[in-house]
C-alpha cells in the first residue's frame, strides 16, 4: 500500500507543478484549475488510504468543510474575493501551526527520540510562520473589508518594537530546538507570533494589499513545506515549496510593478506618508455625460478600456461586457489594458473580466499594451486611480514617482468613470483628471455604462 500512495504523490506533485505553468496565462488557466483540483484530491484520497485515521473526525470535518466552502464559493461577490482569499491564508496557516503544535505535545513522551535536531526545528518554522501568517491574514482580511482602517496604523518606534518581538520569538525558538523539553515556553513563543502578525500588517497601507496578500500566500506555503519536513510527507513539502516559491516570486512582480521594494512594503507605511504629503488640490474638470460619451465612443476606430477597482466596486463586467459588444459589432477595436497591481489583489481584474467572459485575446498586461496608447482613440477607465497617474513619470516629488503606470494620458481622448473626485489608495491627486483631453464621467460605473448602452443603439440604429 506504501508503495502505490508514492505513487500517488508523484502524480500529484507533477499535476501541481503543471497547475501552477497553466495557470500562468488566462488561456490555459481554466486547465490549470481542474489540473490542481485533481492534484489535491489524489493526494487527499492517498494520504487517507495510505494511514489509519479515526475516520469518525475526518469525515465530520469533511462535511463541515463542505458545507462552508460550497455556498462561500457560489454566493462570494467577485468585490470580495480578496479577503475570501486572505481568509483562505489564514485557514490554511492555522492549519499548518496548529498541526505543529499537536505534534510537539504529542511527541513529548519521547521527546529525546522524536524532537530532536532537523524535525524540531521544521517544527519550529512551521508554527512561526503559521501562527504569524495566520493573524497577519486576519489583519489584512479587516483592511480590505474595511472593518479596520485601510491607512496605515502606526505609532513611534514601531518597526524598531516588532524587530524585537520577533527577535524574542525567534530566540525562543531556538531554545525550543535545543531544549525541546522546556514545554512551557512553547505558548510564549506561539503567543509572540500571533501578536508579532498582526503587528507586521497593520502598518500596511491598502495600496501595498495585492503584494501583501501574495506574501501571506508565500509564508502560508512555506509553513506547510515545513509542516512536510516534521511529518515525513514528501508531498507536503512538494506542495508548500511550490506555493511558497510562486507566493514570492509573485511578490517580486508586484514590487517590481509599482517600483517599490519588500522592505519599503513591509516596513514604509505607505498610505499614511501618501496622505499626508498628497492634497487634493481644487483644479477645474471636464465632466460629460452618457450621451456626450456614447457619441465620442460611436466615433472612435479604437478604443482601450482600463479596469479598476472601481470596475469591481459596481459590479459593471457584464455592463462593460455588453459594451465590448456593441462596440465591436461596429468595427471598434476593443483592448483592455490591465495593470499588475490594479484592484485589490494580484489578478483581480482578470478574474472579473473572465467572469464575464471577455475573450482572452482581448486582455493585453500593461508592457505590451502601452506602445498603443498613442494610436488610441479613447482610452476608458473605469475606477483605475494610481496606476494611471503621470505623476509617476513627470513628477520626481510624488510619492509614486518611478512607479509603472498605464500611458492612458498618451490617448487622444480620455474618459474616466469615477463616483467622485476622491483619490486612489496612494491618497493623491491624479493629473490626469485635469489634462485638456480627460473627460470625468461621474457616477457608479454599471449605472455610466449602462447610460451609455441606451445612447449607443439610438445612434447606430440598432
């Protein structure tokens, strides 16, 4: 039987290892999703078949299980996936320390034998990193949701004090290693990486969430790698190396994509700093209405529409879906622009627009789409604040100068739906609102375009 869920393992490690190269373009993403749920349910089933379980608890968690997941998975708004996500790291990280935990208790008996050298310390690593991911996933699930504040919580010495929490965590694990006997600074140490958590996230402002939420991801699978280790589960460690090496590498992107570094996320309050150096200024604005933006649309030869997370807020994919056809069937050439770090969380935008199943050829990412700005006719942005923002490029005192952006002030025409003139998460003005060509169109985005819908027909005698 030993030998048949190896076996098993294989197969399941190359289906995840396959999900993850699928997954890397809308394509063949579908494929890459059914690739990975088959993956974990092989490894699923073998690890059960493989080992003697009180079937009586695996089954009634099961079920639970079950009975959360399916009506979360059908009745979950796409403006919500982010924190289901971080909810989903936080799950996944509890899991991971709470095994850890179990483990080091149980052993204890036998503790010179068992938790000794390289296993306690994976022990070790897997509970900090499981614990702290764990309330550092709730901290960041309360930004997005906005039961906490999306600005940045700081107070004085404060990366200097969470150093030093962790450093205290880290010693303390280290004596656990040396001395796994000492039981009773196992809760200390757990304790100090809950609180150390919520400290590392707190001071993040909402702008940093979509690289957050992959770094959450990352430590998640690193704690579950570790978690493999303590239990001699070669698929463990396959699958939490994968997920914590892709978590990273994903981070790396999304650093890259708004020119900040790890350490200046993880540590530079962003938000705050932002709000309180960018002020809105009162300047004067071009506003028009659906009618006025229908007859620039009916004209256009090319049009490029950049979502937001404004786009998610008002729920407009299938509005702005219905626009891609109206539009097209007039001979309009329709590219949406997505930015990398757009909406709330690493893909966001792609996952709503596939939602509305906007054809794949027709999504282009921000390098290959921004030579096209200049030949465009109108450029529609639908919610999109700082990732559209020149001052990235013309402004060396801006807080996100030298941040990638999306060339949309390089259009002919530009219209940006947007319910007000508030800023974006960076909380500062965006020049290109006040730029000659920009056309504000005021309002919820579903509500504009669906305005816009009812012109368009008149006009192309639909």
């Amino acid at each position: 039987m030993g030998s048949a869920v190896n076996y098993i393992y294989i197969l399941s490690g190359a289906l995840f290892v396959l999900s993850l190269k699928w997954m890397n373009t809308p394509a063949t993403a579908r494929r890459g999703v059914f690739a990975g749920e088959l993956g974990m349910l092989m490894a699923v089933g073998g690890t059960l078949v493989g080992h003697h379980n009180n079937w009586e608890w695996i089954l009634a968690a099961f079920f639970i299980g079950t009975a959360v997941g399916i009506p979360i998975a059908y009745i979950m708004p796409m403006t919500a996936v982010p924190q289901r996500t971080a909810m989903s790291h936080a799950c996944g990280a509890l899991a991971a320390a709470l095994v850890g935990t179990a483990e080091f208790y149980q052993r204890q008996p036998n503790a010179d034998t068992e938790l000794h050298g390289f296993v306690m310390v994976a022990l070790i690593v897997e509970t900090l990193l499981g614990f702290l991911t764990f309330t550092g996933s709730l901290m960041a699930m309360g930004k997005l949701q906005e039961v906490l504040p999306s600005r940045p919580i700081t107070y004085r010495n404060q990366n200097l004090i969470n150093f030093a929490l962790f450093a205290i965590a880290l010693g303390l694990g280290i004596r656990l290693i040396l001395v796994p006997t000492d039981t009773f600074l196992f809760p200390i140490f757990a304790g100090l990486a809950l609180v150390f958590g919520v400290l590392l996230i707190i001071p993040i402002g909402g702008a940093d969430m979509p690289t957050v939420i992959a770094l959450l991801n990352s430590y998640a699978g690193l704690s579950a790698c570790a978690m493999g280790f303590a239990l001699d589960n070669q698929l463990l460690v396959i699958a939490g190396a994968l997920d914590g090496s892709s978590g990273l590498i994903l981070s790396i992107i999304m650093c890259k994509a708004m020119n900040r570094s790890f350490t200046n996320v993880l540590f530079g309050a962003f938000g705050q700093l932002q709000a309180a150096k960018g002020k809105t200024e009162q300047r004067p604005v071009r506003s028009a209405s659906a009618e006025e933006a229908a007859s620039i649309l009916e004209a256009a030869s090319s049009v490029i529409i950049v979502p937001g997370y404004g786009l998610a807020v008002a729920q407009a994919q299938h509005k702005i879906r219905e626009l891609f056809d109206t539009l097209t069937r007039r001979g309009v050439d329709v590219k949406f622009a997505i930015h990398p770090v757009a909406g709330r969380m690493p893909g966001h935008m792609n996952v709503l627009l596939a939602e509305a199943d906007i054809p794949y050829d027709r999504l282009f990412e921000m390098d290959d789409i921004n030579s096209e700005f200049a030949q465009c006719d109108v450029a529609l942005v639908i919610g999109a604040n700082d990732v559209t923002n020149p001052a990235a490029r013309n402004d060396k005192s801006s807080p996100i100068y030298g941040m990638p952006i999306l060339d949309v002030d390089k259009a002919r025409t530009v219209m940006v739906i947007k319910r007000s003139m508030s800023p974006g998460f960076a909380g500062i003005d965006n020049d290109l609102y006040y730029m000659n060509r920009t056309l504000m169109l005021f309002g919820d985005a579903k509500a504009f375009v669906s305005e816009i819908l009812k012109e368009l027909p008149v006009r192309v005698g639909a």
